[in-house]
C-alpha cells in the first residue's frame, strides 16, 4: 500500500462520505448531485453503471437516491483502490434495490469484467489513475452505445486552491516543528494529579523555555492565519494545544503524547491527500492531454464544462461516447 493509499484508506475508514467533506458533510449536493442526476436519467431501466475511484460510494449513494424517486432499476458497481468503511458500503447495498457489487482495495488497472457498461462515472478519480491504462479499459467496458462522465479536478476550481493553501499552511507548521516543540513541553510537565506536580511544574524553568518556543511558535502560525480565508488547518494546532491545557489537564504526560501523535498522524494524512489532489489536478493543457489520450483509446468528447456551485468552479465535466 502506498502513503496515498493508506492515507484515503484512514479516510474512508472514518466513515466520510465525500472527499470534500467539509463542504459536502452529508454526500454531494446542488449542482453536483444535479450534473449525475442528468445521466442516469438517459439510462435505461437495469442498465449498468459502473463508478470508478469510488471512495466510500458517493456517486453510488446518489444513483441509489435516483432509482428510489424515479421508481427505476440500476445494477451498480463501484471501484476504489483503498480500504472503505464497510458498514457504509453494506448501508448502500441493503438500501439499493437491484444488484450492488463493490470492489475495494481494487485498482481500476487492475480491474477485469466480462460485463459491459452502459454509464461509466468517475468523480475525482479518473485523473488519479494511470490514464495510458484507464482509458482504453473505459473503452472495452462501455457498451456501443453507453457514456462515459467524469467530473475531474481543475486547476481553476476553489477546491484546487484551498487544498494549495491548506498545504502551505501544513508545511509551515512542519518547518517550525510544532509537534515537537508541543511533546517536549508535555513531558518536561509530567502528570500533574498531585499538588505538588503543579508546584514543581511552576519551578521548571526548562519547562518555561518550551512553553515559551510553544507560544512563539503559536504566535508565528496565527500571523500566518490572517492571510487565509480559510485556515482551517492552523486552527488544528491551536485546538490541540486547548485540549492538553485544559480539557486532557488531568491525563497523564503520556496519555497527552500520544493523543499529540494521534492528531500529527491525522494532519500528516490528510496532507498526502491534499498533495496527492494537487498533483492530480488538470491544467486546460494536460485536459487536452487526457482528451486526445481518451481519442485514441476510442472515445469521442461529446461534453466539456466547468462545473459551478454557489458562484465557484468546482470541477470540469468532460463526457465521452464510444466512436
Ligand atoms: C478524491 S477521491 C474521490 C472519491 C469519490 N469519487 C468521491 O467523489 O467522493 C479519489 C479516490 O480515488 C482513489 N484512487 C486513486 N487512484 C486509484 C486507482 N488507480 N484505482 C482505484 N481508485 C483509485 C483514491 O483512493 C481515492 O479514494
């Protein structure tokens, strides 16, 4: 397993149901949820749809909200590489009405079926992949008439952006070793049960000095926040600190350092996943890169859009039939 792997997989695991999930806390909304809607709309009743870079099944979810309003019958599939909640997969499955099959810890180059495909999806997810292989399987698996929709990062889109400056926001922290800075400071404090833990505690000039390299550090990080609409990943450390101090002040050091190592841990992660989206992220010229690559697998661009919620791009919509 890679570091991106193992990092979506700490993901999944925690049950999100998008990859932007602070935006999209509950599963995808508005314009989004609209665009997929558009194509299962066009499919027949129990044709085959098959998602890949599922995640924990989002495209899936909406497809099975379409089949119970519209009364329809799909046959769902659903591929992703990582490890994903199963309690949320088997959630989908028992609310889906007609067949349900998900492969995780499956790669879509790596993927083989007899079947044929009447709606191949991928959302944020194509891009990902190894499109010199991914593309072609697109190919075989539609059926004559079916269509392939990906809504893909680009890097006009907020998304984009945000992951960029949450990234610039992870490197500072790391470069002014917060983590450490803060662990040094909990273990020269020690448990503090007794009262006379405090007492010494309040002798300690060592533990004035990283109190002290703690504060700067803090100081440097909140300058660096105002320049952020979003600073999200600043306040992480900011919330860290106002747990140890006072709502874990009675745990023991220990019990305080690994809860520090647990939180770097989830920081580092969702790091990888930031910079693994960044470096998928398409400019218009790899676009016409990927376009040209799906030409010759045997595909034919019908659709090319940008993909607009609340004002913001979001994504591109880019739609294929088979020549
Ligand atoms: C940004 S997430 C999108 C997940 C989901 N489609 C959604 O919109 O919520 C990208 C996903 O692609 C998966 N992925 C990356 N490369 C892959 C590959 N080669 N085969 C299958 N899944 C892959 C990652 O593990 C990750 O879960």
């Amino acid at each position: 397993m890679t570091n991106f792997d193992s990092a979506w997989s700490d993901f999944w695991s925690e049950g999100n149901l998008s990859s932007l999930n602070t935006t999209f806390d509950d599963g995808y909304d508005g314009s989004i949820k609209q665009m997929w809607n558009d194509s299962f709309v066009k499919l027949d009743d129990n044709a085959r749809l098959l998602d890949l870079c599922s995640g924990n099944g989002s495209i899936l979810k909406l497809a099975i909200e379409f089949c119970q309003t519209n009364e329809k019958s799909l046959e769902l599939n659903g591929i992703e590489a990582a490890k994903v909640s199963e309690s949320t997969i088997q959630e989908l499955k028992e609310s889906h009405q007609g067949i349900f099959n998900f492969y995780s810890e499956t790669k879509v180059e790596k993927f083989v079926s007899e079947k044929q495909y009447s709606l191949v999806t991928s959302q944020y997810g194509i891009e990902y992949t190894d499109w010199s292989e991914t593309l072609p399987l697109v190919a075989n698996l539609l059926k004559q008439d079916g269509e392939a929709a990906f809504f893909i990062h680009t890097d006009s889109s907020i998304v984009y952006n945000i992951a960029q400056d949450e990234l610039v926001q992870f490197e500072k922290i790391m470069s002014l070793k917060f983590f450490v800075a803060l662990k040094k400071l909990v273990r020269e404090m020690g448990d503090l049960t007794r009262p006379e833990d405090v007492e010494k505690l309040k002798q300690s000039k060592k533990a004035d000095k990283y109190r002290n390299d703690v504060n700067e550090i803090l100081a440097q990080l909140q300058e660096l926040a105002g320049a952020y609409q979003n600073a999200n990943i600043i306040y992480n450390c900011f919330e860290l600190v106002n747990a140890i101090m006072k709502d874990k002040k009675q745990e023991s050091a220990k019990d305080k350092e690994v809860f520090i190592k647990k939180t770097q841990q989830q920081l580092e992660h969702n790091a990888q996943r930031l910079q693994n989206m960044v470096d998928s992220t398409l400019t218009r010229m790899q676009r016409e890169e990927f376009i040209n690559m799906a030409k010759s697998a045997g595909l034919e661009l019908t659709f090319s859009q940008d993909v607009l919620e609340k004002g913001f791009v979001v994504g591109h919509q880019l739609k294929f039939n088979k020549s």
